[in-house]
C-alpha cells in the first residue's frame, strides 16, 4: 500500500531524529535568574509559597552568582528586600547606596564582573510602607509624574552600583524616557534598560509578594495593565520602545504567549518575558502531588515561552533548566 504518500512521523522517530529537526532550541545564555537579597540575613531563607527559592543572604547571594556563571546563565535580575524599620511612604531605601539592593548589586558585581549581565528591579513597591510601585498622592492613587523623579534617581544609584541593565517594572507613563535621559546626564550610556513594557494586573504574583515581603494595600489596576487587552499592550510597546529601550518585556509569560508573539512581531529590539512566581509554584504544587513529570513540565513551558517570541527569559529555574539542558543535549 502506497497511501499516506506523506508520514510526518518519520521525522519523530528516534530521539536523535527529533534532536535534529527541533525547531526551537532552549539555551541557558537566554535565561536571567531572578534572585531576592533580604537586609539583615546571615543564611539563606526559604519562601515558603516557592519550593527551591529563597531570600539570600548577602554571602549566599555570591555564592549564587558564581554558579550562575559557572552554568551559563545570561543574566542575574536582583531584587532587594529591606528591613520593615526601613521602608517608608517614598521608597527611600531603594535609592540609598547602602540599602540593600545597591549593595547587593555591587557585591555580585565584584564577585563576577561581567562574567554575566547582572540586572538591578528598578521599582519602589519593595520599599515603600504601602507596597505601591510609586509615590502616592493625598488621594491615596500612585502620583505618577512624582514617582519619575524617584525613578530618575533610582535608575542612577542602579547604575554607580555597578548594574549593567537596569529593569522599570513600575508602569509609570514616561518612565523610560525619564530613566534614560538621568542615566545619559549622569554619564551612564552604557547601561541599558529593560523596560518591564507589558506587565499585567494579573493574579499570577501572589509568591512574589511572599518573596519580597510587600506590604501592599489595595491592588495595582489603576498602573498596571488590564488582562483583556492586547492593542492597549502594543502601544505601551511602541512608547518604550520610542523613549529608548533597549529590550522590552512581558510579564506574566504562559497566560500572555498571544502577547509575547504579537510583541515579537512588532519591534526589532529583543524581546524577554517573565514566568513570575505563580507560574513557578503551580508547576511546583502539581509535580508535588505527582500530578505531572515536574522536569519535563519545566523545560515544556521554558520552550513554549521561546516559541511564542521570547529571546529572553526570566525563570526561577535558570539554574536548573540550564544544568536539565546540559543533559540532554
């Protein structure tokens, strides 16, 4: 019998076959590890609603970065996680060189240099009293124009501290624009900026507020994006793009894969995108319960992730994945 005169399944009938027509291929040279340093630890602490991801301790957190290089991962994004006693209504303690996150970019900076791309979360909502991104008005709503100078300021601090890309995740209108005109008077040209473009109000981050301990009241709706919409994200896009970013992201990443190809085929600057911490602990919980193969579940949303566009991606399983493909290619 000659029929089916076509059988795709030629091509999937050995592993080395498969391996040679892949089309979408995960590398650890395209995965940053996102890494909380917590003021005042002397050894790391577990988050409890993220199994394997901890709070680091300064020592810790070097120790993180050399494995890090020794994995191949692209990059580190650090986030900082002060004392409550130095959180207040204005986020001082983000722009402060001895506060915990500029601290713990120059310690990962004199570890290893630029052995990676080490990235600075460039936001206030870890370090203000009320957990908002921003400076809030005497009506209680973030103060957008009032938060770009803090910002300009941050981005700054980010910057002598040694980061190579700073990140704003804070969905200020103008944002980018501010924080690359304070870096470029400040002499910083050289240090790039990630702009966290498309970040969506979505119910995906609740770990992270563990991880950072926030403090947040209320929610970010009137800032960050509406889940429904996708014209509105492309504009937000073009606006970064046009105040001069150097990447753009999308935040989160499986449940906005439609967003991340649509961004793909908009700009021609790369293009990141973030599994955030629900995405992370849902695989965790399930893989826990037995429910699926936790390895294969890892590398499966990694690949779909890079399908959809993402040149970058920013996971909590950088170092695993990365050991994971040195195993099996």
């Amino acid at each position: 019998m000659s029929f089916p005169d076509i059988r795709p399944r030629r091509l999937r009938r050995t592993p080395a076959i498969r391996r040679l027509v892949e089309e979408t291929r995960l590398s650890p040279a395209e995965l940053i590890l996102p890494l909380f340093v917590k003021e005042g630890l002397t050894e790391p602490r577990p988050i409890g609603s993220m199994p394997g991801v901890v709070q680091h301790s300064r020592e810790s957190l070097r120790k993180v970065a050399h494995e890090a290089v020794s994995a191949g991962i692209g990059g580190l994004m650090l986030f900082g996680v002060p004392e409550d006693a130095n959180k207040d209504e204005t986020g001082s303690a983000g722009l402060d060189p001895d506060g915990i996150l500029n601290v713990g970019l120059r310690d990962v900076i004199a570890e290893v240099g630029d052995a990676t791309v080490v990235m600075g979360d460039l936001c206030l909502d870890e370090f203000t009293s009320h957990g908002h991104c921003g400076v809030l008005a005497s009506d209680g709503s973030v103060d957008n124009d009032a938060t770009l100078h803090v910002y300009a300021e941050m981005a700054v601090a980010q910057a002598v501290a040694g980061a190579h890309v700073v990140g704003p995740s804070g969905m200020m209108d103008g944002q980018i624009g501010v924080i690359r005109k304070a870096l470029d008077r400040a002499g910083h040209q050289d240090v790039g900026v990630l702009a966290y473009a498309v970040k969506y109000a979505g119910a995906f981050y609740g770990p992270f507020r563990e991880a950072v301990e926030s403090t947040l009241q209320g929610d970010r709706r009137q800032y960050q994006q509406d889940p429904p919409n996708l014209r509105e994200a492309l504009r937000e896009v073009d606006l970064d793009v046009a105040e001069g970013a150097d990447m753009v992201m999308v935040k989160p990443a499986l449940p906005y894969l439609d967003v991340i190809a649509a961004v793909r085929d908009r700009v021609t600057v790369p293009v990141a995108a973030y599994q955030v911490s629900g995405e992370y602990s849902m695989i965790e919980a399930a893989a826990a319960n037995g429910w699926i193969d936790r390895e294969r579940a890892i590398l499966e949303s990694l690949t779909s992730i890079k399908r959809a566009g993402a040149q970058i991606t920013l996971t909590y399983w950088a170092l695993e994945a990365a050991n994971l493909l040195r195993t099996r290619y």
